[in-house]
C-alpha cells in the first residue's frame, strides 16, 4: 500500500507506484502572449522604417512631433525668385520701382564708338528714362575690365540698383556713398556685348517685382 492511499481507501481508490502527479500549466495562453509582444514588435520596426523612408525622400525637416505632446508642427519652406540672389530678392521683392521711374546716364568706357547710344536707346526701348549719354569719366575710362558697372548713390542698393541689373546681369554693382539724387550710371566695359536679352530681362524684372512666399508653420495636435 502506498503512504498516499487515504487510511480504509484501497481497491480501485488505492494509489499505487512512488511519483507524484504533476501539473502543468496551460501552454497556449503563454504561446498567445508571446506571438502577440512579437507582432507590435514587428508593426514598430515597421513603422519606424516607413518614417525614415519618408524623412528621406521628403529632404527631412519637414514635420516635426514635440516628445510626448501629440502635436505636430509642418513647416514650408519659400522658394527664392528667379534670376534674383536670394538677399537682393528678400529686400527688393514687392517694392521694386517699375523702369519708367529710373533714370540712366550711359556712358562708354571702351575704345568703341557708338556704343553709349545705341545702349540708350535699346534701354529706352525698355521703358527707363535715360540722362546723360557720351565717354566716361577719367575715373573709368578704358578701366573698366569687365562687361561694366552699374553705379548708383548708397539708397539704391536694395531699390533702383536690382532693377537696372536685369539689363546687364553680369555688371558689376556699385554704391557711392557720397552720391545724391536717385540717378544711376551704366559704364560699359571692354567686355560688353550686348545688353541682357530681352526675354530674360523680363522674366527677371517679373520675379523681382513679385513678393517672395514666406515660410508658414502649420501646428496640429
């Protein structure tokens, strides 16, 4: 008789051999609980990944999320005008004076003849008021390397300067600090050609005109 056989229980109630019984707990809620943590693990790889791939092909930046708040904030970045340097474009954008208020003195300081006149008036056909035209000065007589300069008083910088510069981009800009008046000399150079062409000279006179977009900031929570 075994030492677990209840004191008068034997027959079919008699237990018999020298193990104990074992229980084991139910398997298939622990296998459930594991699939279930290894599935949110691979759903958050995944969706991290998916982030990346977006932060990359977007140029990044775009969307930022404040560390435990929920809210986003989405910034849209401005595009510069075209064929104007972004800090001339950012000053002179919206407030350009149109052509017809400047006034232009052309003068040559080359040893070709003719081409102070016949730049006046090709700028005259553009719409701006021309002054004096001839030789320069003994400043900037046969001195002058490049394609010219573009000379004006130290108030144009950001205002008329910009406007004349789309007839002869490749001109060098000058202010004169001393200068009065709103006038503005062109001096041609030993390189000088030809004015800028006249569909590029309009299509830059239009995005200096034009106000630059300004970056906007979009919040959502």
């Amino acid at each position: 008789m075994s030492m677990l056989t209840p004191p008068g229980m034997g027959g079919k109630y008699r237990i018999t051999g020298d193990k104990y019984p074992r229980m084991r707990p139910h398997r298939r809620r622990g296998r459930l609980a594991v699939g279930v943590v290894a599935c949110g693990a691979v759903l958050g790889v995944a969706g991290w990944g998916t982030l990346q791939l977006i932060d990359v092909f977007t140029g990044g930046g775009g969307t930022a999320t404040a560390a435990g708040s929920g809210c986003t904030t989405k910034t849209t970045k401005a595009s510069p005008a075209a064929s104007v340097s972004g800090s001339a474009a950012a000053a002179v954008a919206g407030s350009a004076p149109k052509p017809a208020q400047i006034t232009v003195n052309v003068f040559n300081a080359t040893t070709r003849s003719g081409l102070a006149k016949t730049t006046a008036d090709e700028l005259k056909k553009r719409g701006f008021k021309i002054g004096e035209v001839g030789n320069a000065t003994k400043q900037y007589d046969k001195k002058v390397a490049g394609t010219g300069i573009l000379l004006g008083p130290a108030a144009s910088l950001n205002t008329s300067l910009p406007v004349l510069a789309t007839q002869l981009a490749t001109a060098e800009r000058r202010t004169d600090a001393a200068r009065t008046g709103t006038t503005l000399d062109l001096i041609i150079g030993n390189q000088f050609k030809a004015l800028t062409s006249q569909a590029a000279s309009v299509k830059a006179l239009t995005a200096l005109a034009a106000p630059l977009p300004t970056a906007t900031t979009k919040k959502g929570c």
